[in-house]
C-alpha cells in the first residue's frame, strides 16, 4: 500500500512498519523541472501495494529523518532533479561518491549530508537523479516523460536496470 503523503501517515497506530521500498520524492512544486519529486510522489500515491511507500518532503528532506528511520525500508529510493550536465530527462543512478560533486536541486542541507546521516540507519539508499531542463516555471514535457518512465521502471523493480551516472 502507498501511504498517503505526509510523515505523520508513515506510522501505523505507533508500531514500525517494515517497507521494501520507501521512496522520498524531493523538489519544490513551483520550480520548473525541480517539480519532478513531488509529481513522481503524486503519482506512487494512486498505486496500492503493500510493500511500498512514497514521502514527498519537498526541499525539506532533513525535517523526515525521524520518520524515515521509523519506516526502517529495506530499500530507501530518493528522487530528485540532478544536473548531471545531461540531456533533459536523462535518469541516472548517482553513486554516493558523485552526490558531492554535483548540483542536487535547491534544498534546506546538502543531500550529501542527508544521505550520510541516513546511512547509519538504512543500509540501501539509491540516489535517482533525472537531469533537469528548467527550474522555473512548470516541469517540461522531457522530464514529465521521463517521471513516467522512472514510475515504470520502479512499480516493475527494474531499478538495476538505470544506468550509472559517471564523471
């Protein structure tokens, strides 16, 4: 089952929920192509299974550590526009070692940070960036497109399949 978006619906009458995969969607609503997290969640949350879970923090991701730590996913998926100097709407898998040397979107920390700090507590995080086009205005057709296929590839569990982003 996906959990409708929102921290405070990951737990369940305050018992822990195990999650395969628990996708936190980041991205500001108004900033073109940077909208590509929360479309993505919006999407996931029409989806029923449950072995799966969407968060949508928006350019907040530090304010659900708590509540991501309590979901305690086997997999913990997050998706945000990345400029990886690419085409619009290339999706790459971001090895940890790049998140550092890379434009991740305009958030309240680095997602660097973020990950290291999530590291301590989930052993599988996949950082899936889409190369952004714009970060005003509305999110474009390609990266549109793209959230669409991300979606597939995810439901399906094909993630394996993205390829890797490399410097």
């Amino acid at each position: 089952m996906v959990y409708p978006i929102g921290a405070k619906n990951l737990l369940r009458k305050g018992t822990v929920i195990i999650m395969k995969y628990l996708i936190v969607c980041i991205g500001n609503r108004d900033g073109g192509d940077d909208a590509v997290g929360p479309y993505i969640a919006d999407q996931l949350q029409l989806v029923k299974r449950e072995d799966l879970a969407v968060l949508d923090v928006g350019i907040a991701p530090e304010n659900y550590t708590g509540p991501i730590k309590k979901v305690n996913p086997d997999n913990l998926l997050i998706v945000d526009a990345v400029d990886m100097q690419l085409t619009p709407g290339d999706i790459r898998i971001v090895p940890p070692e790049n998140i550092g040397v890379m434009h991740v979107s305009t958030h309240g920390i680095p997602l660097p940070i973020f990950v290291n700090y999530l590291r301590q507590y989930i052993t599988s995080i996949t950082i899936i960036g889409i190369q952004p086009e714009t970060m005003n205005g509305t999110i474009t057709p390609a990266v549109k497109q793209s959230a669409d296929t991300l979606i597939d590839i995810i439901l399906s569990e094909k993630i394996s399949k993205i390829p890797l982003f490399e410097t």
